[in-house]
C-alpha cells in the first residue's frame, strides 16, 4: 500500500523569521498528521527550518542541488552542504530549472544520481508545456523526462525516489488538470516504471502531483487511483492553505 506524501515547496519566499514562524505552525498542526509530510524552503531557512522540524514528522527538503560534490562552483550548493544541514531528500527537475534555467536531462540525471549516492531521498519533477500538451506530446514529453532522469537509478535506490507530475501549464497559473488528465498521466509514468524495473517497482513508486494543488481540489485529486500525493507551491506558503491539504479526507 502506498502512502500518500504531501510536499510543500517554498520556492523563492520567506526570510529565516517567517520560515520559522510556518516551520513551527506545521509542526503543531501536523503532528497527528497521517500521512508523509516534507517542506523545503530556501537554501537561506535550510538551517532554521531543520532544527525546528527535526525529530518530527516532517522531511527536512532543499528545492536544488549542485551536480558536483564540491569544488570550484561559485554560487552552487553540494549534496554534502545538504547533508550537513539535516537535509533528506531534494526535488530535482522542477519545471523552473529545467525552463528558467535551461536544464537539461543529463544534469538533471547527474543531481538524481549524486543525491541517491549520499543517501538522500530525491522528488524527481516531470512535465509538458501547454504547447506539448496541445500537440499530443504530454505522454512523450514525460515519458523521456522519466527515463533520461532515472538513468544509472538501480531498483534498490528507486525505493528513495518520488515522481511529481507537474503539467508545466498548471504551475501557479490557477489552471489545474483535471483529476482525470492527471491520473491517466500518472498511470501512464507507473507504466514506464513498469517497463524499466518490473510490475513490483510501479505498483510500489509513489507519484505526486504538483500543479495549483489548493485545499478545494486536493481531496479530488488524491481519490484518483494513481495519485500518490502533492508537491505543493503557492498553497504552502499559508498554514491555513497548506494543512487542510496535508489532511485531507
């Protein structure tokens, strides 16, 4: 049985002081909480963040991380900063950095199989743009993104990856696919999951999706069959929007 794990990512917001204030709301709302939860602030909170959720249910996330382990790289982050931090898992490939920053599914695949070397657990994001999805390409599009991104990935370091769908048209726009578009795409990456590490793998991989996901929709997209959880922007930013997902009945 799959678990459902509700991420908050909280993009570019927050000095140390307001991170702190949500970090300690979310740990007080969410401790009976029954399912997975992480945040991931900025790379500035990291520190503040960790020490206020450790020892509690919720994963201490980065939104990034540096291909290289260390080195002459000015202005990156390495997996062993992360890790000195209390870091547990990162999401690597969101649409941001693959369309904003132009990366690529050989650096991506890069970050993904440093991350899982160190031991961290990754949220591999992939997705179509509107114009893809509008020439039939969505499947395409997220079926490269999932095999280029999971290249050199054994079976075993699979169990510490998390897919997140995020149609790229539905990012903080307020457009959300509906709970049956997104299903079918979830299915549709189970199954490439299927052909590259067997039924087991597909059944057992969980699968979020990430997209304008708010407390009025979250409930419908979860009781999709195929929908394992959400990777959360804009409605993590408020307790009061992101718990009522985090709960969801």
């Amino acid at each position: 049985m799959r678990n459902y794990f509700i991420a908050g990512n909280w993009k570019m917001h927050k000095t140390r002081a307001e991170a702190a204030a949500l970090a300690q709301a979310l740990v007080a709302q969410l401790k009976d909480g029954k399912h997975k939860y992480l945040v991931a602030p900025s790379f500035t909170a990291l520190e503040t963040v960790g020490k206020i959720v450790a020892g509690t249910n919720i994963m201490l996330g980065a939104q990034n991380m540096a291909a290289e382990e260390q080195g002459a790289h000015t202005g990156e982050v390495s997996v062993l900063q992360l890790k000195d931090l209390g870091v547990q898992a990162v999401i690597l490939g969101h649409s941001e950095r693959r369309h904003l920053y132009k990366e690529d599914d050989a650096l991506i695949n890069k970050k993904v199989r440093l991350a899982l070397k160190h031991g961290l657990e990754v949220i591999l994001c992939v997705g179509e743009l509107l114009e893809e999805r509008e020439a039939g390409k969505a499947e395409a599009v997220c079926e490269t993104q999932t095999v280029k991104g999971l290249e050199g990935v054994t079976a075993e370091e699979l169990k510490r990856v998390t897919i997140a769908y995020e149609p790229v048209w539905a990012i903080g726009t307020g457009k959300t696919a509906t709970p049956e578009d997104a299903d079918a795409i979830h299915a549709f990456i189970r199954k490439v999951i299927g052909k590259l590490y067997g039924e087991a793998a597909s059944k057992s991989i969980c699968i979020q999706y990430g997209g304008s996901v708010k407390p009025e929709n979250a409930a419908q997209l979860m009781a999709k069959p195929n929908i394992d959880g959400a990777l959360v922007g804009g409605a993590a930013l408020k307790a009061e929007t992101f718990v009522p997902i985090a709960k969801f009945a």
